[in-house]
C-alpha cells in the first residue's frame, strides 16, 4: 500500500523463460465518487497508460471495473488496429487468495467477450 493506493508491480520470475517485461498498477477506492478507480501500465501490451473505474462499491466479493476503450489489441509485434472494450473483475476468496480475469470485446459484430487475462494471486506470510 502506499496511502490509500494498493501498488502491484509484476515482472517475469527470476530465472523464468519469460520475455523480460514490467507491470505496474494502482487501485483505490474514491470515497467522494463512491468507486473503485484503476490504472495500470504493462510494457507488454502497447496501450499506454489504461485507466479503469468501477460503476459503484465493492458487491459480494469483486470489483467490475470497465476500461477505457482501446484502438488495438494485440501484445508485441502482434497489434491489430481494432476497437475493443474490455472489463477486469477482481474477486477475493478469503484474506490470502484473489483472481483478477480481464475480458476483452472487440467490435466486430459478434457480441462475445473473452477472457484475455488472468492473474491468480496468493498473499504470501513473512
């Protein structure tokens, strides 16, 4: 934490064969707006900086929140020139466990979203 703001910052494993990348994102809750906002940056995807807010509180166990919509989708050389929306939904299943799943939507007429993204975290004891 640092204030009011949870810090995440994700990079691949030491000694992991993954391509080296770096993650970082921040949510918190706007007791004024009485939502939960989110932003995260990630040198894997090529969007920027993507914010993200939730339509209200927290509601049994998950946070929805929607994305800025993105001209693209794609991660490294892969990019298409696409519109898609998507959603991420973090929900806790206890103090130690929470899956945050990021559905993406593109517009192409179909009307179905899939699951791009999952992290699956379990809080470590010191």
């Amino acid at each position: 934490m640092i204030g009011s703001f949870m810090q995440e910052v994700m990079r691949p494993a030491p000694g992991s064969k993954m391509p080296d990348f770096q993650r970082i994102a921040y949510l918190s809750y706007d007791r004024v707006e009485g939502r939960w906002k989110y932003v995260s940056m990630d040198t894997r995807f090529p969007a920027g900086i993507m914010p993200a807010w939730s339509f209200g509180g927290e509601e049994d166990g998950k946070i929805s929140l929607l994305f800025q919509p993105l001209g693209f989708v794609g991660f490294g050389p892969e990019v298409e020139g696409r519109f898609t929306a998507s959603d991420f939904v973090i929900s806790r299943d206890g103090d130690n466990h929470e899956v945050a799943e990021q559905h993406f939507l593109q517009a192409n007429g179909s009307g179905k979203k899939w699951l791009a993204v999952r992290y699956d975290y379990t809080r470590q004891q010191p």
